[in-house]
C-alpha cells in the first residue's frame, strides 16, 4: 500500500475556511491529475450529510458534487423519498477526481484504500463542523471510510446503525452511479429510494427527539 501524508485540515468548524483550505491539500497524489478539489457543499446546519465515493467528470470541472448524472438521480430520488435537498449536504470521501485517459475522456477509476484514508480527515471535520443528524454513505467506499474496511454494502444496506466518534447515526445505500449502470434501472432505482425513505423515517425520528 502506497503511504500519503494525508489530509491536514486546520482546527476550525468554519466550513468556509475548510475549503479555503482543501484547494491546496496535496495530502495523496491525485491533485497532480485532478483540475481542482471538489469539497462538499450545503448548509452548515444540515439535517443529512450525504457521503459519495469521489467527485466524477463533470464535478471535477465544475469543482461542485453531485452535478452530473448520478447528482441528479439523486436529487430526483431524494424528491421522491421525502428529503428537502436543500438541507442537505452532500460530499465525498475523496476530495480529488482519480481517472484514467481514454482518447479525449476521462473514465472514473476507484481510489484506493489508501487515497481514502488520506483524504478522511476533510470528511472528519465536515462532520464536526455540521454536526448532521444522520450520515448517509452512497456506496461502499463512502461507508467503509466511516465505518471500516470490513464493512460489507450487501450485508448492511438500509441499516440504521450509530457513527462512530460522533453523536450521529449513519446508513448505507448504493450510489447513484450504481444505478446507472445498473441492467435493470428501473429496480435499481426503487431500492435506491426505499433506502432514502428510511432514511427520511429516522431523520423524522430524529427531529422528534430534540428539545422544543
């Protein structure tokens, strides 16, 4: 495994200046490649914090998540699960758009462990910034990066389960871009959202538990 210095955000809940900061972290190699960081975006007083694998093409030229494709399956599957997108906060565990060249394109290629683990530490302090009450991991890169490598999609999928180091419970789902390229779509679609109205369901539950 290839070792990176790693992420080295400052000591601040501003998420302003933790992406002020994040456009120059060289924290693992894929800022030699990438057009720029892609941190996350949304309310500091989020709800829901939403965790894809990294940004993709067009996220890393427009330097904003969830602006392609998969962004707007989501959007249309948060919609249809009952989850206001606004007070949302989507993010990714990799910070940087990792590719290989085809020609002119730029095909997505999965980080590594170790580039995940380089990167955790901006994924850390958004969630100590936000303090959201549920964290939502699309994908198993996003869930293992919050919960451990040993953390298995298809055992735990739809789960409502505690995060830990934080006052927040989490669940796992597939990520959109998995539902793309999935052979049935329609039904790839439709798990998607039944995950997301559990998730809407304790984010519910949630807000019932605070003081009035």
């Amino acid at each position: 495994m290839v070792k990176h210095p790693g992420a080295q955000p400052p000591d601040t809940a501003d998420l302003g200046e933790l992406r002020s900061a994040a456009a120059s972290c060289e924290g693992c190699d894929l800022y030699r490649d990438a057009t720029q960081t892609v941190f996350g975006d949304g309310p500091g007083s989020a709800d829901a914090v939403f965790v894809g694998e990294q940004p993709g093409d067009q996220e890393d030229r427009a330097g904003e998540p969830f602006v392609g494709p998969a962004g707007r399956l989501l959007d249309r599957a948060l919609e249809e699960a009952g989850i206001d997108r606004e007070r949302a906060y989507v993010t990714n565990a990799v910070k940087h758009f990792k590719f290989e060249a085809r020609g002119k394109r730029r095909i997505h290629k999965k980080p590594t462990r170790s580039e995940a683990v380089a990167c955790r530490p901006w994924l850390v302090a958004e969630l100590a910034a936000i303090r959201p009450a549920l964290v939502v991991c699309l994908g198993a890169t996003a869930a293992q990066s919050l919960l451990g490598p040993g953390f298995k999609l298809t055992e735990h999928r739809g789960e409502i389960l505690d995060l830990p180091d934080f006052p927040a419970r989490v669940t796992a789902t597939q990520h959109p871009s998995a539902v793309l390229r999935a052979p049935d779509r329609d039904a790839a679609y439709q798990d998607l959202v039944r995950d997301l109205r559990g998730a809407a369901e304790e984010l519910q539950r949630a807000g019932s538990r605070q003081p009035g």
